[in-house]
C-alpha cells in the first residue's frame, strides 16, 4: 500500500518552484521552446538527475518519488516535466543498471552537473516494431561509427548527449543485433526541431547521426544486448510518462472545478447542475484510479518485482485513456472558455493525448499486458 503522506514531502518541495515555472507555461508552449534561465533552474534543482545514485552526484531519488516530482511539474508545464522523465529517469536507466564504471562516471556525473541526456530510439522507420530500427553502429578499429536518422527524440536540442539504440547485427536478427551506445551531441549530430501539437518546448526532433565516431567504450553492456536493456527503460519510461499525466489531469480538475463554482447558468452554479457534477464525479475517479495505478507500478519497480511490465502498461494504457476522457471533460464544463487559446484547458487538452502515444502507443501497451499475463514477458 502507498503510504501517501511521505510523498507529500517530496510533494511540497517541488511546489515552490512549480509556481515559480508557472507563469512561462503558456509562453513555453506558444513558443515551442523553454528559457535559458529557466533550464538552468531545473538544472539546479536537479531535476534532470532525479534517478542518479547519490553516489554519483545526483538526488538518487526512488521511482515513487520522482513520480511525484513530475507529476507536479507537469500540473504546470508537461513540456518541463516530460524533460525531466527523459533526462532524469529513462537516461539514467541504462547507465545505472548496465553500463561500466567509467561511462557511469563520466555520464551519471554530466547529469548531476545539470546536462541533459536524450533516449533516442524511434526512427521514420518504425516506432512500435522497435526491433526493425535501421540506425547502425559499425564497429572500426577502436571505434563504433553510427549513422542513421531518428525521430521524436525529446530533449534533442537541448541534449549534452544521446543515449541510442543502434543496429550491431544483421537486419533478419530483428531484437537480437541492436545495442546501446553513448554518442555526445557534436557537428556529426544533425538536431532538426519539429512543430508538434503538445509537450511543445520540449524538444521533440528529428535526428541525423552523420558517420558519428564513438569510442568502443561508449558501448552499454554486450555488442547485440540492447533491445532488452531498452525494453526495461520502456518499464521505466512509462511510469514517468504516466506521471506526467497525472499533472495534467489534476491542473484540468482543478480548472474545471474552480470554473464550475464561479460560473453560473440557469440561475445558479454549474456546480449545482447535476450532470456538470456527474462529469466532475467521473473525473475524480479517473484521477485518483489512474494516481493509485501509476504509484502503485512505480512501487513495483522500487521493489524489483516480477510483474513490473504488466503493471508498467496497465499504469500508462489507463492513465492514457483516463487523461484523454478527464481533459475532455474538463474542456466541456468550461464551454467556449475552454476552448480559447488564452485557457490552460486548450494546452493541457492537447499535452494529454500524447499519453496515448509515446513510450509505447495504447495498442503496445496491450500487448505487452497480454504477454504478461502468458508469462512471455520476463524482468531481467
Ligand atoms: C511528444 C513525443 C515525444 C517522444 N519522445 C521520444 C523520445 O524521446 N525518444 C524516442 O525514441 N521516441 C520518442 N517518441 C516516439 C514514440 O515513442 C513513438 O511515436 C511511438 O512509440 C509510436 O511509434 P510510431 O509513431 O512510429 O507509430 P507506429 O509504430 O507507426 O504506429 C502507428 C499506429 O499503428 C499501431 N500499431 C503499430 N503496430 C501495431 C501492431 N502490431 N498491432 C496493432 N497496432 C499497431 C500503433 O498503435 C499506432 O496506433 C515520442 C513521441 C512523441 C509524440
């Protein structure tokens, strides 16, 4: 069981500088781009580091408790909060977990400095059907040369480096011939930004790696080990971004709470009209199910339980179609108000579809609930 008044600690730490973020929000997203002065406060307050071991320079935070962190920075810019899920907890992942002393050193560390890490491991190709990316590293001397495009790859511009999934084998050995590699952000590293319709600011791009030389070191872990090493980043990743979710369903039930109070209609509230109440019922139900779901898997993965993969999908497949259902809601108590580009429920209305779509569509997250539960699917 969640025992959800320690969080409020961790809860109440980030409030300060939520509300110090707030007032860039709108302008983050209008301009598809976060400050400089504001990266460099989410940088010191770690939040680009939250899964980096103490040991290494960063805030070690548990799963739990960095839910909690994104899930405040997303009730005010999901822009900000998915770039700490990216940075702060799926980079991370691979290094803490797989990756020799030296490179944890040299990366955990640039991260607890407050350099940005990007995932990069969709390509033009293929999304869902991972295991037929294109991308190669070919190994030279002492060198792996990778070259290929990548895309949707949040953070991009502002990165420091990329953690990517790169083809080793042959193209017929699918999931077994892709490994891992750091690559740093240099003139090979070609960052195209692209105009997305939510999580603007946070640097969703197109990526070209032009013959980029890295050191055979830079490899994470075996040649042709790396699709399972992505696979448990997805676990990760996916609380994260479910998290980031759960922000922008409590700031659009907060939204429409406080406008049915104010607003009034036929003589009275909108919050005495009983199918405006139905709808805030529902929300509240959608919220708090998909909260208990998203702690709950991140709980597992605290643990090292089994059934993580299974509980990492239900968290994300419910909190995507949840949100999605929930910011609806919330557009239509606030009517044509809602509707305008001047109120937050247009952005978050926006944000929350993604949910449905990154770390793994609505459609993956099924399958790999259903292979779990065949017991195909297992925690390495
Ligand atoms: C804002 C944003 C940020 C992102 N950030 C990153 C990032 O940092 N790094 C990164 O690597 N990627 C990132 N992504 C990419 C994201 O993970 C992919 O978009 C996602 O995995 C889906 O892949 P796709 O877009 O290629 O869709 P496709 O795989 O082409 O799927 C298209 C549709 O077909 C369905 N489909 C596909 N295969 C099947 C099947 N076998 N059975 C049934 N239905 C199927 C899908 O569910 C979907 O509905 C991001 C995406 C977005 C939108």
């Amino acid at each position: 069981m969640v025992d959800l008044d320690s969080l409020q600690v961790i809860r109440n730490s980030v409030e300060e500088f939520a509300s110090e973020l707030e007032p860039y929000a709108q302008l983050i997203d209008r301009e598809n781009r976060v400050p400089d002065d504001i990266l460099a406060r989410v940088a010191e307050m770690g939040y680009f580091a939250l899964r980096v071991p103490e040991e290494y320079g960063g805030p070690g935070l548990s799963l739990l408790e960095s839910v909690v962190v994104v899930e405040e920075l997303a009730r005010v810019s999901s822009a900000v909060a998915i770039m700490a899920t990216v940075s702060g907890s799926m980079v991370p992942y691979p290094l803490v977990h797989y990756a020799s002393e030296d490179l944890k050193r040299e990366y955990l560390g640039r991260l607890a400095e407050g350099k940005i890490g990007a995932f990069a491991l969709t390509e033009p190709c293929c999304g869902s059907d991972a295991a037929a990316l294109m991308t190669r590293a070919t190994l030279e001397g002492g060198e792996y040369v990778v070259d290929g495009e990548k895309v949707f790859i949040t953070n991009a511009p502002y990165a420091d480096f990329f953690i990517v999934a790169a083809r080793t084998g042959r193209p017929e050995d699918r999931h077994r011939g892709i490994s891992l590699l750091v690559v740093d952000k240099g003139p090979c590293v070609e960052v195209s930004k692209l105009e997305m319709m939510g999580y603007r600011g946070s640097g969703t791009s197109l990526v070209r790696f032009n013959e980029c030389r890295v050191p055979k070191e830079n490899m994470i872990g075996e040649p042709n080990t790396g699709f399972k090493k992505v696979m448990m980043t997805l676990n990760e990743g996916r609380i994260t971004t479910s998290a980031t979710g759960l922000g922008i369903m409590q700031a659009a039930f907060d939204d429409a709470l406080e406008y049915a109070r104010q607003r009034e209609s036929m003589g009275k509230p909108l919050v005495e009209h009983q199918m405006v109440q139905y709808m805030l019922a529902e929300m509240k139900v959608l919220l708090e199910t998909s909260r208990l779901l998203v702690y709950t898997a991140a709980e597992k993965l605290d643990e090292g339980a089994e059934d993580l993969p299974l509980y990492s999908s239900m968290a994300k497949l419910h909190t995507a179609k949840a949100g999605v259902d929930l910011v609806r809601m919330a557009m239509q108590i606030l009517g044509g108000t809602g509707y305008s580009k001047d109120s937050r429920v247009e952005r978050l209305y926006r944000d929350i579809k993604m949910i449905e779509i990154g770390d793994g569509t609505n459609e993956v997250q099924r399958m790999v609930i259903v292979k779990s539960l065949l017991g195909k699917i297992r925690v390495q």
